[in-house]
C-alpha cells in the first residue's frame, strides 16, 4: 500500500489469487498505479521467473525485490519429524533463494534492490520454535554471503529482522494452513502495527541500509543477544521447562 500510494510500480506476488485481487483495488483506491498481478508459489519451479517476467514486461525494468514469503512450523524436537524442517525450509529458505535467482539479472540491470524478510529469530533462538529459527539464521547467513557478490554487479542487499508485527503468521499451522479463529499468543503490546514496521522497513530500504531490525523489542532481543546471552538462555531453559512456545494445532503433519 505505502509503495503504490508513494507512486512505485508494484508487482503483487501470493498463491492466492483473491487476496491479490482485494489488495490491488485497494491500492488503486488510494491512488496507485494498479499492480501487476502474478500467481506465484515460491516452493515450485517457475512460478518466480514468470512472476519477473510479468513485471518486467508490464513496467520494463524490475528496482526492488522484496523476498518475502515465509510462515512457522513450530513444536517442541521430540514432536517433529525430519519432513516439518524440510517443509520449513522449501518455503523459508529455498523460496527466497528462488526469488533471488529468479530477479538477480533484472534488478543488476537497474542497479537495484533486494530485500530478504528474515527475523529477530535469526538472532534469538527459543525452545519450541527450531524449525522457524533455524531458517531465519539460515537468511541471515544468506545476506552476510551474498552482500558483497550482489555488489559487484551493483546491486544492493538489506536483510530486514522483524520482531513481533502485526500478521497472521501465527494463525498458519506447520502445513501452512490457514486457521482464522486461531488465538493471539503474543501480548498485545508486544505486537507492531504493521503500517508503522513498513514504514521501517521501507525507509530502511530507501537508505540502502544493509540491515535493519524491526521494532523497539526487537532492537532490545539483538542487543541482549550480542552482548548478554546468557540471559536468553536462561529465559529459554524456563521457556522450556513450562512447555512454551508449542502454537495449538502445531503438531498436525
């Protein structure tokens, strides 16, 4: 929304259809040049080069790549089978790997942009969240990698680090369905809106900053991280002696 009302060219990319379809008219609603818009499912083979294709062909040029795709399988190790990491990954991982295959030509010709959605879980691993942890360390590795290889050809890598934002990320079983009457488990100060994280994430972006946490609560996880840890560590091992962390519904395969 904040991009098409700023006047970019947006290609709007999802599996469903119908959300894609409500969010352009939205858009359209406040102003913007009506999106593009590209079915896409980042877990299968060129589904993304034809959602580039799609934008370049509609705008002639492709600036900013937002890798975004992601949901959590969560639940405690004795709990999941080798198939739920495997399932995260192809999603959280492979995905943008896909995305950044798929658009690493087009935004090099425009000396560009590419954002990886990654996660203050990147950071602060919790007991009953391995999967999704995992993954988010693995983007976050990804960026570090790829930072200065993307550079040579002019092309400009920001890992954004989200703390708690507004979504319905923890309404999406380990199967990645979608659960509408699934419970708020984060409190509700603790969660940002998330017109106020885009902003962020979008200033973020436009200063080529080459990472970026989200949110005040986020910062405080990274910094604690960094230079006291063993304060998580003993937040997790009470974490896990209460069983927390397990999202109801997180054990369905």
């Amino acid at each position: 929304m904040q991009l098409g009302a700023a006047g970019a060219k947006v290609t709007l990319t999802a599996r469903r259809g119908e959300l894609l379809a409500a969010l352009a008219d939205e858009m359209v609603s406040v102003g913007a040049v009506r999106p593009v818009i590209s079915i896409c499912d980042v877990t299968r083979e060129g589904d993304l080069e034809r959602a580039v294709a799609d934008a370049v062909s509609a705008f002639s040029g492709l600036d900013v790549v937002f890798a975004n795709a992601g949901f959590g399988v969560v639940g405690y190790f004795d709990r999941l089978e080798l198939s739920d990491y495997r399932r995260q990954f192809e999603t959280n991982v492979f995905g943008v790997l896909r995305t950044l295959k798929a658009c690493k030509s087009e935004i090099g010709r425009r000396r560009g942009s590419a954002v990886i959605i990654g996660s203050v879980a990147g950071y602060c691993a919790t007991p009953g969240n391995s999967p999704y942890c995992m993954s988010k360390f693995a983007l976050r590795a990804l960026a570090c990698s790829i930072t200065p290889e993307f550079a040579r050809v002019g092309v400009h890598v920001t890992l954004i680090s989200p703390g708690f934002v507004a979504s319905n990320i923890r309404k999406v079983d380990n199967s990645g369905r979608f659960h509408a009457d699934t419970p708020e488990t984060i409190p509700g100060w603790l969660v940002v809106d998330t017109e106020r994280a885009c902003r962020q994430i979008l200033r973020a972006v436009a200063a080529r900053r080459a990472e970026a946490t989200i949110t005040g609560h986020g910062k405080l996880l990274v910094a604690i991280e960094r230079f006291a840890p063993w304060i998580l560590r003993a937040v997790g091992r009470r974490m896990a002696a209460r069983g927390r962390g397990h999202r109801p519904g997180a054990d369905a395969h």
